[in-house]
C-alpha cells in the first residue's frame, strides 16, 4: 500500500515539475518546436528553396507557351 502511495506523489511532483519548467519555458518564449532539418540555413531548407525556385520556374515556363499558343491561334 505505501508503495503505491509513493509512486503515486513521484508521479504527482514530476507532473508538477514538467508543469513548472513548460510555464518557464512560455514565459521565456523558448516553447517553439525545433524544425530541425528545415532551420534557417541547413539542408532541408536549401531542398525546399531549391524545389520552389524550380516550380516557379517550370510554372511560368508553361505559362508563356500556353499564352504564346494561344496568341499564334488567335493570328
């Protein structure tokens, strides 16, 4: 029976203690999760950069042939 009772009031101050440390971490604006690989600067944020700057390309490549199709049609 004391052994659970124990466990119980070690669960209970951990949850506090997690508690107390988020409450601290909001106030200090350090809450924000990490994006890892895509950060400011590492490598999944070049790929990114790197496949948007391709769309865009290949979006307005395709965009002047079909504007440029329609314009020989309408000669």
């Amino acid at each position: 029976m004391k052994v659970n009772n124990l466990r119980e009031v070690l669960f209970m101050l951990a949850d506090l203690m997690d508690r107390r440390n988020s409450f601290a971490k909001k106030l200090m604006r350090q809450d924000k999760v990490d994006p890892g690989t895509f950060s400011f600067m590492e490598p999944g944020w070049w790929a990114l950069h790197a496949v948007s700057i391709a769309g865009v390309y290949m979006l307005g490549h395709n965009l002047a042939k079909s504007i440029q199709h329609q314009h020989n049609y309408d000669e």
